[in-house]
C-alpha cells in the first residue's frame, strides 16, 4: 500500500461513498493474481481454458446489453461547454458529478473494492504516466494487469506527488439506463458506472490513454494519438519507424504486425511492432519526434483474425489471455469466432454462454468480441518495445477507407499541410444493395472519439508541435488501401504487400525518390514502388495513384461542411489550406 497521502485521501473518499465489503490492494504480484484467477473461476466469472492449447487463458463473458463503447453515454465534463468542442458530449461537471454520486453511492456493498496502482508507459521513462483505478470487477483487475505496468515501483515512480489520473469504475447493476464513462480533464479524474465491458472500463486503455492523455498533452507540449507504432527493418540492419492512424476497419493491427511478402523476406526485410493502437509522442533531447506505445498488451477485435490476415496477432493470444463474448468449444474447451477458421465447431456454446449450433444462422462471438493479449506473447514485438526513450518516428501515416478518391499514396507539401491532411481524414461506407457508395465519415486523426478537449484546439496543438519541431519534423503522408474497380473489387492487394508502399513512404523521408506534384500533395511516380512478384502491373498502378480533380471538388465541399461543425476555434491555416486546396483543383 503506498504513503502517498493524497491518494490514501482519496481511496478513502471513494471507500466512504461506495461501501465496499473489504478493500484489496493490487500489487502486481503473480501470487496475488493466481488467487484472483481462482477466485473469479469459482464464482464463474471466469472460465479457465484448455491449458495444453490455451496456457493461463480464460473466456469472460459481459452481460448481453453491455458489449461496447458507449458513445452517447461518454462525456467530457470541462468546466466550461466550450472547451469540449462540437465533437464532444459536454456535460457540466457539477451535475455530472452530483448525479454519479448518488449512483455510486453503496454500489459496493457486499462487494470487494480493488485499488489498482499502474503506469502508462514504462515505469521510470519520461513518457510514462501513474493511474489509479478502482473497481469491484476482478475481471478489470486481471485486464489491467495485461494492459498496464501494475505493482510496487508505480507507487515508488509517484512518491508523494499529487500527478496521477484518479480512475473510479462500479458495476453497480449494470443498468444501459444509468451507465455512464465521464472525464473531467481538468481534475484528472474518471468516473465510469454500470459497465463491465472492457473499453469502458479498463480506465488505462481510451479513458486515459486518449482522452485524459490528449488534454494533458496539450497543457504540457507533447501528442497522445490513436496510433499504431511499427518498425521497418532494412537488410543491414538499420531500422526506421512509422506512426500510422486509421479509422476502425481500415486495417491499423494488420498493418501494426505486418508480414513481409515473402521476396521481401528472403531479401532480409523484417516489420517490428511497437504498437497497435495507441502512440504518446513529445520531442526528445535530440530535436526529433519519440514516441512509445503507453501500453503492456493489446486489447483486440477477435472475428476476423485468423492465420492468414493477422498471424502475429493470433500468435499473441495463445497463452496468458483473456478472451471475451466468444464461441467456447466444448470438444477440447478452447475458443472459436467466425473468420478464425472455415469450420466452426458442432458442439459449442455462443457468446451469450447458449447452446450454439452454427448452422441456425446466428453469430457464435460477438461481432465486437475481444482478446486481452500480453504484447510480449506477439512474435514480431520489437526490441525497442521496453525502451523508456521510445523510438524515433520518421514518418506519420494516416489513412481511411475511399473507394475513388484518395490515391494509393500521397505525401503532404508541409507539416501544416500535412495537419490539414489529418484533419480531413474520412472513411466511406458502402451500400451493399446498390453497390453506391454512402456516407462519408469524418475521424480527424482517427480521433474523433477521443480528443478530450476542442477539436479546433486539438488542431492548433498540431500545429504548435510543427513549429517546435521544425526541420526535424516527421514527413507526413496518407495511404488509402482500399480503391476499388467499377465492380466494387480492391485493386491494391493490400495486407503485407503494403510494405511496397511504406518503403516508398521511408524513401520520400530520406530523399531517395523523386515524386510528382499535385493539387493534393505529393504522389509518386508509378516505377518507384516495386511491383516485383505482385499482381499488379504499372498502368493498373498509375490509376490507383490518379488524382481525380472532380472528385476532389467534391470532397472539398465536404471538407468545408466539416470545417463549419468545427466552428471558429478552427485554425487560420487550416482554412487556408483548404482554400488552397480549392484554387489548385480551379
């Protein structure tokens, strides 16, 4: 238990107003965290696994109306409306406060209060930040200690500061009524209440990571963004590494544990992975831009993942997980979800812990269902994954899903540009009955959901960080995997053979390669990525790096329509770079 006053103050306060049954401290030990796993197997929160197939892995199931983020009921509670922004729901942190409260109050009785002490980041390193998080669900408990760096040396690291994020998690009754995930940036504190769902309530990972995380930054002059982090390892050995943000299904854990095609692997060509989702970045010593992922695990979307579109990521949940809202097969009492294999097994219980027969139609996982990894289990996780300096970042990628518009790849004229390419950042959906295409989705920096303060601030501090970094600026750019031809087919073949597209990227950074100009940025010339063993011929290349000017007007108008929602926060040179935008397409 640590001395620090101020958090002892506060654990009784919260004590006080929750009336738990008894008060356990988490100390990271393995001793400790055996007598949980056993304690949540007895009462059947927790469901040990084959442990010949599935080593230290247990299956969790939410309660059925509590399976995902809940965005409508995610506030940002600033003292003033406005410093939420549009992108936000604001809610006046006075009555948000007065109204947990009452919530809260008794909501563990009879229950056990666990206080968890944990670090964002490597414990010691000039990134890392302390939390606490109480809650009364062991399973929060036992994610936390995948997730985060939990034990004795937090407390050490904090000492008798007053700096650490004060996280407060109840299951209370689990009612979508009252549930509610509230952040009050300017008193670091999280209050979450009525769910069990981990992205809601292991208070490490959004809650602080990205909303407390980005308000903090922006008060203390570094970036935390809803990146990925990878390495690139040329045949001599030097490695370059690249941030990268993606909105949800455009790829971000493919591309984060990459898999070189396999002319690239003979050659000695290896993708390390730092990341997969989130990235604190500030400038070192040395002027350029470090980052680290403030992360110990992944927390990933299970459907879909299989050896073929993610072997390192199925890799990484084979021991030591904890695997929520999947298909449990009774056979051999190991875990199934749909895309993990062609053939799902007959005697099988479904996400909701039902009797599952796959050929009634219904899904077996929840198409939201997840795994609770150890990073260190993941095949490709890089050396540099510990180091409390971070790596150096070379490049920043974003990207989204545009069936026509963006080209395959573009690099911004400047980091001002580079920001207003951020800024605009969309994917699209697509109507599947028509073939058309829908709704254009904005998700600046892929952090829509995320920024925990005004969206036209968030903006300015990006271009704040340029100024400070200068010519030591990362170069920036965007991809967009996902063209498609006139019967809605992805021409790029994407997964590991985007690595053709991240050495072009590496090769822009060092002045290796020329490129072409246009109206939206840089876009290269069609013999500078190697086509070498790929399907795809260079005229098919030169169309997926066309730049359409008529769409492009078009997506200027949507980009105007954004820019209004943003209000007049909005920065001066992100207007003018979209009237720049307008007058080069003229």
């Amino acid at each position: 238990m640590t001395k620090n006053q101020t958090v002892l103050n506060w654990v009784n306060e919260m004590a006080a107003l929750t009336q738990p049954d008894k008060i356990l401290w988490i100390d990271g030990s393995r001793e400790q965290e055996k007598m949980l796993q056993d304690e949540a197997t007895a009462t059947g929160e927790m469901i040990p696994l084959n442990p010949e197939k599935l080593p230290g892995c247990y299956l969790h199931r939410s309660a059925i109306n509590d399976v995902a983020r809940v965005e409508a009921r995610t506030f940002i509670c600033s003292r003033e409306k406005r410093n939420a922004g549009p992108t936000n729901n604001w809610w006046d942190p006075k009555e948000a406060y007065a109204k947990l409260t009452e919530l809260y109050r008794g909501s563990m009785k009879g229950r056990t209060m666990y206080v968890i002490p944990y670090c964002m980041g490597q414990v010691g390193s000039p990134f890392a930040k302390v939390g606490y998080e109480i809650t009364d669900s062991i399973y929060v408990v036992l994610s936390m200690l995948i997730m985060t760096r939990v034990g004795p040396e937090v407390e050490d690291m904090l000492g008798d500061s007053t700096d650490f994020v004060r996280g407060l998690h109840a299951k209370a009754e689990l009612s979508e009524e009252n549930r509610y995930i509230c952040h009050f940036p300017e008193d670091n504190t999280i209050w979450s209440i009525n769910s069990g769902y981990g992205g809601n309530v292991l208070l490490g990972k959004k809650c602080f990571a990205l909303r407390i995380a980005s308000y903090q930054g922006w008060k203390e002059g570094w970036m935390a963004e809803h990146m990925l982090i990878l390495g690139v390892e040329y045949p001599d050995g030097q490695i370059k590494y690249v941030s990268a943000a993606f909105p949800s299904a455009c790829g971000k854990t493919n591309l984060a544990m990459l898999v070189p095609p396999e002319i690239y692997r003979e050659k000695g060509y290896k993708v390390w992975t730092v990341g997969d989702d989130i990235a604190w970045l500030r400038q070192g010593p040395d002027g350029r831009l470090w980052a680290v992922n403030p992360e110990n695990g992944f927390f990933g979307v299970a459907p879909g993942t299989n050896a073929k579109s993610n072997p390192n990521a199925l890799a990484s949940t084979s021991r030591n997980t904890i695997f929520t809202n999947v298909v449990q097969n009774l056979d051999d009492n190991t875990v199934w979800w749909e895309g993990m294999t062609k053939t799902p097994p007959t005697n099988a219980k479904n996400w909701k812990g039902e009797p599952w027969d796959c050929t009634d139609g219904s899904k077996g996982a929840h198409p939201n269902s997840r795994f609770t990894a150890p990073a260190k289990n993941c095949p490709c996780i890089s050396s540099e994954f510990e180091n409390p300096a971070g790596v150096p970042i070379s490049a920043i990628v974003f990207g989204g899903r545009r069936a026509k518009t963006a080209p395959l790849v573009y690099q911004s004229k400047n980091w001002a540009n580079g920001v207003f390419v951020g800024s605009v950042m969309a994917s699209e959906t697509t109507a599947a009955a028509t073939g058309a295409v829908g709704v254009v989705r904005r998700d600046p920096m892929a952090m829509l959901p995320f920024i925990g303060y005004h969206v036209g601030d968030y903006f300015q501090h990006w271009l704040d960080m340029g100024e400070k970094l200068g010519d030591k600026a990362p170069k920036i750019f965007n991809v967009n995997w996902f063209r498609t031809d006139d019967e809605g087919h992805f021409i790029w073949p994407g997964f590991g053979d985007n690595l053709r597209v991240l050495l072009w990227i590496l090769a822009r950074c060092e002045g290796k390669v020329d490129a072409r100009e246009t109206a939206i940025g840089y876009v290269p010339y069609a013999k500078d990525i190697d086509l070498d063993g790929i399907d795809v011929d260079e005229e098919t290349l030169e169309g997926l790096l066309n730049v359409d000017r008529d769409l492009w007007k078009t997506e200027a108008e949507g980009i105007e329509e954004f820019y209004a929602k943003v209000g007049d926060p909005l920065p001066k040179v992100l207007r003018a770079q979209l009237d720049s935008l307008k007058a080069a397409l003229a």
